[in-house]
C-alpha cells in the first residue's frame, strides 16, 4: 500500500511540473509593472535654464552670476567660500561607519564633526576629528582649498544621525539638511532604495538633472546615490565651444561639488571612476590622481565593495584590465564568490562601473553592440584585457542580478542575459537567473541621439538586439532602484520636466530564493525530482 500511494504522489508531481511549465510558457512576462516600449519619449524642444543652483549657492552667502558658459555653468570660485562646502557622505567597508568630507577656503586648528540620534544640538555626543590636505595642480595654477576628512564609527544600524561640522571657525546648521540614516545590518529585512546615475557634468541640464533627484529625497528616504563615471567633466572643460588647454579645469570639481552638496550631505554618495576620470588616453594630467584626492572610497577607491543591509555593491573599473590573472580579476572573483556564499546576509548583489558591455547605440559601440563586440563607432577600443568576456563570466558565474553602467549617454535596460544572445524575455520568477544591465547614462551630459558620422540617423542599432528591453536617447534623468525583500525589487527611471513622482516607466523584477551556485545546479534537477522518487519506488 505504502509503495501505492508513493507511486500515485510521484505521478501527481510530475503531470504538475508538467502544467506549471505550460503556465509560464503561456505568461513568460507575469509580474511585470507597467513596461514600456522601444524609445520611450521624444524631447526635442530647448530644455530651459533652470536657476536653482544660484540658489543654493546664494544660500551659502556667495555672489555668483549664474549663466551659459558654452553648454556649462559658470564656475564657482570655492577659494570665496571660507565656511564648509562640498560636504559629502561615503559608506565604508563597515556597516557602522560613515565617511565624510567638506572643504574650505582656509584651515583652523579645530575640524571636527559632532553627531549624535537627537537634532538638539546639546545631544551630538559623538566627535569625529579631521585630518585635512591640499593639492596644486597644472604648474601651480590651481590650489585646492582645505580638503577636510573625518570618520564617525559605532553608528547604530538603520538610525537616522544628525550632524554639525565645526570647521575653519564656522559652523554648520543642525537639523534634516545635515543628516543621514546609517546602513541597516547586514541580513536585515529592511527595503533599500537607491538612485544611480552616470555622466552628468556642471551642465544646464545637469542641474535640472540633479534637482529632479532633490525633488525626490523630499518624500523619499533613500540609502545611497550610486554614480557611475564620468562626474564632473574637468578634463573635457569647453567654453564658448573653444576646446580649453591640455589639462583639466579644476574648479569645475568645486562646481559640481557645490551642485549635488544637498545631495551628498543627506546620502553617502558613491562613485566608480569613467574614462574623464582616469583619463589614461588623454594629456590632461588627471590620471585617477584628482579623482583620489576628492573622493573617499573603500578599497584602492576604484573597485571595492560595500554593503546596504540586504544588497551587497562591488564597483569595477573598466578602464583597468580584468583578464584572468589579473589583479581585478583575481580580487573580483574572490569577492563574488565570497558573497555568493553568504546570500543569506545579501540575497541581491550588484556590480556598477562605467563602460557597458551590453549597448545597443551606435556611438560608443566598444564592447557591445552585435556579437563580436566590434567597435563601431570612431572611439579608440581601450587596450585593457578581458573586457568583456572574462568579465561577463564572472558576473554569471557568482549570478549577479544588476549589473548599473554610464558612458553611453541615454537609458537602457536588458533583459536577463549571457553571453549576448542566451536572453529571457522576462522578470519573473525563475527567468531571473542571469543578470540585468542597466545603463542609466543620460544625467546631463549631450545625449547620442544621432549618429557621430551623421547627424540625421539615429543612433540606435536596427534590428533592435535580442537583448533590449527598453531603451531611449532623447531624454534627460535619473534612475531608482528599489529592493523590496529577498526576491522582489523595482526599477524606475525618471526624466527632468516631470512632477518628482511620475516616473516615465517602472519594472518589477523576481527571482528564485535562494539564488547560488549550489541552488541553480539543484533547479536544473526539479523537473526529474518526481521521474527519480517513481524509479526508486519501483526499485523498491
């Protein structure tokens, strides 16, 4: 009897494996929100001038006319600023820590940082001392001010700190504008929500750009910015259309970091550095020297990794090699592996850096764009290894979910996908088993509406590659990214013009749980679980 009713069981099982499998054949895109189509939205007209950031400045006591300088703003002259500026928030390695800099004009024997959970001033018990540093530049005709940086540790996972910097004899306000909420620990069942963005400059419409993402932190509490290359565009400084000298314009730094300061007060404001950044192929001295000096990340600053409860982040530099042997290669794979394992403390892991290796616009073709990965445009190909074959093995070796880029300047999203043209055509479920690019490049710089050789065509590559889900290169915005539990997360992407909460297409994504290497050999076996249980009952 008891080999009977075995029997029957392994037969139901099987006829309903049989029948989830025709459903999910017959609704492949169940679960998806509001998905849009190919170009999303034609933004032809002049965007106008927006002048907020006058008024931030103006808030800071500075005199600055603001206005086109070519397609750029004017530059603010942070030597006039003796109060902290630039403030900016960065996570460490470490859940409990907060990393912050600020700059001023000059030095003063006191640079502190007080904190505490209380926004009465009587409560910042905390101190977090300073060491601070300058830097010259292009023949001394550049000085930094007083880079200031500190560490506030023993923070409390998910609490909200308030903070005061005391700084070259001025003080900071207290209360919302200076505050943060610290990383919830790792395993936390706390929803994360993030906004990445990539190549945005000191433009007109970066600022609208940036205001956008302002207008959303009013009503929104989000963990971090993820940026991805190309920041400020000091080495590529044009004004009135002439190409300036061979080396790059520093105070564009200070504009841009006068720009996203309420911003990056509020948010640790993460960055991967773009080929402005460590400009190894142009004569503008930057050479990842300047971008060290301003930012502090973890790791060697380039490619590192940290944690926001549930999701892990690792930055990648792709103007560095990565070919096996490599030492990003080496450090990637150890670190994937390493949180491969541990997807009970982070079920999602996300890779961000600047160059895509899936792109589907003719300019900036390098790495992508049809299956040899052949340039197509007229940009150099970087002579770095491995990029992108050894790369996109490791991400779908160790089943990294998003992968966040820059550097084509227009929004685009995959579907799941490897090695090119192994696409799934759905967020759902157990479609989810390869990762997701997201290229989220349009936060200011000139879009790649039309093609660089003609100026009528469209850039786009026709047929549209299998693995385009959506894609637009008309329009300027920014983009969310929103992990709701273990296996569900959202994806908007926003554009300038539009009241801060319509977002102009929203996706959900879901994945099996748990997701590894261990899980994905053992779901390649379900389907036989119930044929194995019928063989061992009849060998019984």
């Amino acid at each position: 009897m008891l080999r009977f009713i075995l029997l029957l069981s392994a037969i139901a099982l099987c006829l309903g494996s049989s029948r989830m499998n025709i459903e999910g054949f017959r609704n492949p895109l169940a679960g998806l929100a509001n998905l849009q189509g190919d170009i999303i939205k034609d933004h032809t007209e002049d965007i106008p001038y927006s002048r907020s950031l006058e008024e931030w400045v103006n808030k800071k006591g500075v005199n600055v006319t603001m206005g086109w300088v070519g397609n750029e703003t004017e530059l603010i002259v942070t030597s006039n600023i003796p109060h902290p500026n630039q403030v900016r928030l960065s996570f460490t390695t470490n859940p409990s820590e907060m990393a912050m800099t600020w700059t001023t004009s000059a030095h003063h024997e006191k640079n502190v940082v007080r904190y505490g959970t209380s926004p009465n001033g009587d409560m910042l018990n905390f101190v977090a001392y300073s060491i601070s540093h300058q830097y010259t530049f292009s023949n001394y005709t550049y000085t930094s001010g007083f880079i200031h940086e500190a560490l506030l540790v023993n923070l409390d996972p998910g609490k909200k700190y308030y903070y005061q910097i005391e700084s070259n004899g001025y003080n900071t306000t207290i209360g919302e504008k200076y505050s943060f909420i610290a990383s919830p620990s790792p395993g936390s069942s706390t929803p994360v929500k993030i906004l990445h963005i990539g190549d945005v400059g000191i433009f007109g419409t970066s600022v609208m750009v940036t205001k956008g993402m302002m207008d959303r932190m009013e009503s929104n509490d989000f963990h971090s910015v993820i940026h991805c290359g190309d920041i400020s565009y000091a080495n590529k400084y044009r004004a009135s259309g002439i190409k300036r000298l061979a080396w790059a314009k520093q105070e564009i730094w200070d504009t841009w970091g006068v720009m996203v300061e309420p911003i990056t007060r509020k948010v640790p404001y993460m960055v991967t550095p773009g080929n402005h950044e460590l400009d190894m192929f142009d004569s503008t001295m930057e050479n990842n020297t300047i971008y060290s000096k301003r930012f502090i990340m973890p790791g060697n600053e380039r490619y590192y990794s940290f944690a926001i409860g549930m999701v892990h982040f690792v930055s990648v530099s792709t103007d560095e090699s990565i070919d096996e042997g490599s030492t990003q290669h080496v450090w990637l794979d150890r670190k994937l592996a390493y949180l491969n394992q541990n997807r009970d403390k982070w079920p999602w892991v996300v890779t961000f850096q600047h160059r895509p290796i899936y792109n589907s616009n003719w300019n900036h073709g390098n790495w992508s764009g049809d299956s040899s990965y052949a340039n197509t445009d007229d940009y150099s190909f970087p002579f770095f290894e491995g990029w992108p074959d050894d790369y996109e093995d490791l991400i779908v070796k160790h089943n990294v979910d998003f992968v966040l880029n820059g550097h084509v300047h227009h929004y685009e999203r995959t579907w799941p996908v490897k090695h090119r043209n192994n696409t799934v055509t759905s967020y759902d479920d157990d479609g989810v088993s390869r990762p997701i690019h997201i290229t989220c490049g349009h936060g200011g710089k000139d879009l790649y509406k039309w093609r660089k050789d003609n100026k009528t065509k469209d850039s786009y590559i026709y047929p549209k590659p299998t693995f385009v889900s959506s894609r637009s290169n008309s329009v300027w915005g920014h983009c969310e990214l929103e992990f709701i539990d273990k296996t569900t997360a959202k994806h908007r992407m926003y554009t300038i013009g539009k009241k801060q909460e319509l977002y102009e297409e929203e996706v959900t994504i879901r994945k099996p749980w748990p997701r590894s290497s261990a899980h994905h050999v053992l779901q390649n076996l379900t389907p036989l679980y119930p044929w194995i249980i019928t063989l061992l009952v009849l060998l019984s």
